[in-house]
C-alpha cells in the first residue's frame, strides 16, 4: 500500500495512557489480536460507526506509518479490504496530528475537516 498515514481510534483514557507512557501497546482488542488495528482514511469512519458507536468524546489519532517501519503489515480484513495492523508498540512520536471525535445530533460521528 502507498498510504502514508492511519488513524487509530481511542478513548479518552486510552489516550492519556498513551500520553503518560510515551508509547501505545494496543486497546484490549488489540491485545487480544496480537496486533494494533489502524484505519486508512478511507476506512476509518466505517470503523466508527461498526465499534465506537454511540460513543463520545474519543481521539482521532494520525500515525505516521513511515515511523513505523517493517511493524506496519497491510493484511485482509473487514469486507476484503486491506487494513493496516502494527505489529509492536507505537511511539507518540509517530502520532503527527489528533482530534476530538465526538457525536453529532444524529449519533454520527463528526470528523474535523483534513482527516
């Protein structure tokens, strides 16, 4: 793939982990999985709306997947398409931009202009 960027969804308390140990090891799915799911732009609201439903005040996370290196596999997953999962921990070095994702009147998300 010739992406340069993904998007991770987090809580709120997922995010200030994140911030508090400089690295991410992954949310409980991730864990589970042995791997962090991303999103590539053109995925990430789906993934939104499919697990994060009716939840507020998240944080859109952009990772830079350059930073990443050889841990970023581009592998099958929902409905075909290739998803980016990385294989190791994320620096916050690595995270170029995040936003508050948070529930319009129609319990959609909202995502900020550029993501």
């Amino acid at each position: 793939m010739t992406e340069l960027f993904a998007f991770k969804i987090l809580t709120r308390d997922q995010w200030e982990q994140w911030r508090a140990d400089d690295i991410f090891t992954g949310a409980p799915v991730d864990l589970a999985d042995g791997y962090i799911h991303l999103s590539a732009r053109d995925q990430v609201a789906e993934t939104a709306a499919k697990h994060f439903a009716g939840q507020d005040d998240l944080i859109l996370a952009m990772i830079d997947l350059a930073a990443l290196g050889d841990a970023v596999k581009w592998e099958l997953s929902r409905g075909e398409a290739l998803f980016p999962h990385v294989y190791g921990p994320i620096p916050m070095s690595a995270v170029t931009t995040k936003a508050k994702l948070r529930l319009g009147s129609d319990d959609k998300h909202i995502f900020p202009a550029g993501f």
